[in-house]
C-alpha cells in the first residue's frame, strides 16, 4: 500500500512539473468540433482530425466529438478524414489562449461513371472500422447501426460475430460470451465503463440476455487486459454504450410477433417504445426506452454420449454409451428500461445514466435416459424457475480546461438472483432392452431395443432446490489527464486517478436430496408419502417399500414424436403429481 501512495505521488509531481514547464512556454490554442455526415447530419464516430504542421491530431468520440490541445499560435492545414468519405483539408489560423470551434461535414466518396449503392450496412461497417483504427488501444468497436442490421435477440448475440469472441447458449439463445477461450466468469461486463453486478451464482458471470440491442449506441469489445482498465481484469471486457439524445427529437416504436411451431404458440412478441429530445437550447438531453418481451425458447434435444470399451489410444472402435432425449419447454420473459441524461457544460459535460431489466425464465425438462451399458432406462422430469433482476446508475462528469481533462463518477450497479423452486424428479427401469444392444453405435436405433415397460420402473430420487443471490457494487473514480507536445512529432499524455469499490454479496442456497429407493431416510419418505398423498394411497398398501413409477407417469402427454418420428419421448412424469410429491421433500 505505502509503494502504491508513493508512486502516485511521483507520478502526480511528474505532471505537475511537466505543466509548470509546459506553461513557461507560449500559450496554446485548443481546437474542438463535431464531425458529421454531409446529408444525414449524423454524428461520425471515429473520423480523423489531424493539425499537419505539428503533427496533432485526435479521433472524434462516440458523439463525433474532437478536441485538440496544446496547439502553438500560427496558421495550420487541419486534414479530416474517414473511411468511405471525401477527406477534407482547412487552413485555419489559431492564436495564444483561442479555443477555435470548427465543426465539419464530409460527403460520402464517389466514383465517377460507376454506380455505387451506400447502404444501411456499409455505413455500419464503415463506422466500426473507423473507430477501430482510429481507437489507440486494441478493440473491436461495433456501431449502432451494425447492431440493428440483423435483428438480434440480445446484445450477445451481436458480440458474437467479432473474431475471438463465441456465444454461451441456452435454448439456442446466446447469454454469455467466451473471449479467446476464457470462460465467461474471467471477462468483465460493462455498462457505460460501469461495472455490471454478476448475475451468476457461484462466480462473477453477467447474463447478457439482459440486454435490449435496442438501447446500444455502441458495443467496444477488448480482448485483452490493458493498463488503463481496472486491477481484475483477467480475460477481455465487453463495454455498452447507452444511447443519449441527438440534436433533434426522435421516437420509435418497434412491435414484433412471432410462431412457434413446435408447441404451436402465437406466445412471442416484442415490443419497444423510446424517445428523446434535447431541451434549454440543445444543454439538456434525455432519453428514455422501454421493452417488453416474450419468447417461447422451446426446444427437443438429443445428447450422445460414446465409449472405447478396449480403452486404446490407437483404436477407434467406439461404442455408444448413453442417450438422453429431451423435451424442454422454455418460457422467457423479459423487460426493461433505460433512462439517461446529459447536460452540455460550456467546457464539458455531466451524464447520468439509468438501466434495469428483469428476465423471468420457467423451464419444464421431460427427458429419458438410455444406458445399454447398465441396461437401464430412466424416466425424468425437472421443473426450474429463474427470476433476475440487473440494476445499474451512474453519474459522470468530465471537463477541459486548456491541456488538462478532469472526469469523476459516482456509480452503483445491483443484481438478485433468484431460483425460488428447482424440482428434479427420477425414475429407473431395470433389464430395459431387448435384444443385443451392447455394440450397438447408431443412435437412431436404441428406442427401437427400449422394453419402455413402466411398470416395472420404480422411483428412484426426488430433489428439491432453492438457492438466491444479491450482489451490489458501489464505485467513485477521479481522473486527470495532461496533454503535452514536447517536440513537433512527439505527444504525450499523461494520466493518474483513483478509483474506489466496495463489493456486497449475499449467497443463500438450500437442497433436499431424498434417495426414495433406499432404505433409511428413503423409506421413511415412502411411507410418509403413501399415507400423505390420495392417489398412492389409494393404489399401494401402508407398509410399501417402493414407489411404481407407472402411477407417476402422465397419460395425458402420449407420445412425442421428434424430429420427424426418428427419436420420441413417453411415459412421462405428470407435474401435478411430481408437485405433490416433492412437497414433502
């Protein structure tokens, strides 16, 4: 700690000194602007503004912004450029203390006696690419517009497609990313350079799911750890830009619906109603979005599992060891909001940004395992219900004056997790194959060597979970930052801050775990059950030991038959009655 204080404070005297030195010299003149699109008056992210005699330069922000410091009094070419725009080229003349505002509109390149077709994509594109190579660390920039061409059901479906970056899936939705090979748990998320609060249980994940595309001005995605981000960085971090109001009033309304044909559901919608304006002669922004949504993630699994029964590296005569075949019905419910504020000060800015979302997931898992090995098939059915809620508020302030840029922040970002009901119910069949199935490798055929004879099942285990989550982060930062020209193609910056955090995790999980065909513990359920419960009352004597699965199973659910009649699932657990049972767990 006492090596940390004392190296700030050479660092801090460093500046000190370099700007006591710096103003022994001329006074300088400072050069900002907006870059804009010449026929949609759009902001241009990432354009390059460069002062050419002095070799000064700067790339416009995410709000098309530039500002140039340390400038020497004279007159100066001053080259705009950007990737598929005309570059642009002013003579300017700057004096001692001026701050000069210029801003520019450039026009899309032409080639004469070629048609060229601009579309929504290309402008995208040529604004993440801009932003990429202008950006002075290494990241992937991914603009509002290459977000909105295809319609993403969340933002991690968006980081997908950068190179390194691969999507966790949950019922064929993306909710978590893996950047260059490193699980979720050891990538950073972030929200406005705000840290989000981990929605995962045991480790520091964040679901992105919960996050509207909709609401982005901007995704920056870096792959590794750098000296400017914070000590626990391990893997890359994945920063969202919210959207703030532009110059004029906007509104827009987005109302979607789909199909489901698997369960033959119209249960899927989306809808999304925002606006913005700018009010007190363009100081004051405020945008604020709202979304609902609903999807049926529904879907039929087969998992495979293989073995080598020779146990030889060299050999590749392998054997099928299990299956499991699985209908799972998801229903996903999501909403959100976002509200955020911003106030033009004469040489800075003050932004306060909100955004909450809560997601509400129930899952219903029929499922049937097959083992030739054991020779046994199992008869299951888990029931899960996930309520999360993410929260994050932060309040920023940032302000130039001369060579010097100050900007603190305040922040708080909260997540509850919530699983108040996990139910995981199994029953086994015993001798449950025909035939000679040991060898058998074809996945397509195992059904066809299933006795299915649920009568001759018994219940096996019941489980019963409960588990709850609630994370807060609270944050303040204060940073200062010099710039300084010591010769003609020689800038440097210099940069020193403090940051606080103060991290709260409350974790509470509680499990019931009934080994209903042993004895002990698990015939003392038994009985219990059968004395406590009408419908096995009414079929099983008091002194019982075991429970039949047949009078488990829902005769009301037939046969499902997927995809196209190659694999199914039958004799499944009716949920009223794994309800009633797991009551008593």
């Amino acid at each position: 700690m006492n090596k940390t204080i004392k190296r700030l404070r050479i660092l801090f005297f460093l500046m000190i000194a370099t700007a006591i030195s710096s103003s022994l010299m001329a006074q300088k003149a400072t050069l900002k602007g907006v870059i804009r699109d010449g026929i949609s008056n759009e902001e241009l992210i990432g354009a390059t503004v460069m002062v050419v005699e002095v070799n000064l330069g700067e790339v416009t922000d995410i709000d098309g912004k530039y500002r140039i410091n340390s400038i020497p009094q004279g007159t100066y070419h001053v080259a705009i450029s950007y990737l598929g725009y005309q570059p642009d080229t002013l003579l300017l003349t700057l004096t001692a203390g001026q701050v000069l505002e210029q801003n520019v509109l450039l026009n899309y390149e032409t080639i004469t006696t070629v048609e060229v077709v601009v579309s929504a994509q290309a402008e995208g594109q040529m604004s993440s690419i801009n932003q990429q190579l202008a950006d002075n660390t290494i990241k992937n920039i991914i603009s509002a517009k290459k977000i909105q061409e295809t319609p993403n059901a969340n933002a991690a479906e968006a980081i997908g497609r950068v190179s390194g970056v691969s999507i966790v899936r949950s019922g064929g939705e993306g909710n978590k990313v893996v950047v260059r090979g490193l699980a979720p748990k050891f990538n950073k998320v972030q929200v406005e350079g705000i840290s989000m609060a981990s929605t995962g249980g045991d480790n520091r994940s964040s679901d992105l799911s919960m996050i509207s595309p909709y609401m982005l001005d901007g995704i920056e995605v870096s792959k590794a750890a750098m000296a400017n981000q914070e000590g626990d960085v391990i893997g890359g971090t994945v920063n969202f830009i919210l959207r703030q109001a532009p110059d004029s009033m906007t509104f827009d309304a987005i109302l979607q619906g789909g199909y489901s044909s698997l369960n033959s559901s119209f249960n899927n919608y989306k809808l999304v109603v925002g606006g913005s304006n700018r009010f007190f002669n363009g100081k004051l922004g405020v945008f604020a979005q709202i979304d609902l949504e609903r999807r049926d993630r529904s879907s039929n699994e087969v998992d495979v599992s293989y073995k080598n029964p020779t146990n030889q590296l060299d050999s590749f005569d392998v054997f099928l060891g299990a299956m499991s075949v699985r209908d799972i019905q998801r229903d996903i419910k999501r909403g959100g909001a976002t509200v955020v504020m911003d106030y033009q000060l004469a040489s800075g800015d003050l932004k306060m940004s909100n955004f909450v979302s809560l997601i509400n997931n129930d899952q219903i898992n029929r499922y049937e395992l097959y083992n030739p090995a054991f020779s046994t098939h199992t008869y299951g059915l888990a029931l899960t219900e996930d309520n999360v809620r993410v929260m994050t508020n932060a309040l920023k302030y940032k302000t130039t004056f001369g060579a010097w840029t100050f900007d603190a922040g305040v922040s708080f970002s909260q997540s509850k997790n919530k699983r108040p009901s996990n139910t995981n119910f199994f029953a086994t069949e015993p001798n449950a194959f025909n035939g000679q199935i040991a060898f058998v490798n074809d996945p397509t055929k195992i059904q066809t060597f299933a006795k299915n004879e649920a009568n001759n099942a018994n219940v096996q285990f019941i489980n019963k979970s409960l588990f709850k989550t609630n994370e807060d982060k609270y944050g303040a930062d204060i940073n200062l930052t010099y710039d300084v020209n010591f010769f003609k193609n020689l800038n440097v910056k210099f940069k020193a801050g403090l940051k606080y955090k103060l991290l709260k995790k409350d974790f509470d999980q509680e499990s019931a775990r009934i080994p209903v065909a042993q004895s002990g513990h698990g015939g003392a359920f038994v009985k219990e059950a059968i004395k406590t419960i009408s419908w096995l009352n009414e079929n099983l004597a008091s002194d019982a030991s075991k429970l039949p699965y047949d009078l488990f199973v829902d005769n009301d659910y037939g046969k499902n038959d997927f995809p196209e009649g190659v694999y199914s699932t039958q004799n499944i657990p009716d949920i009223n009655k794994i309800n009633d049972f797991a009551r008593l767990a």
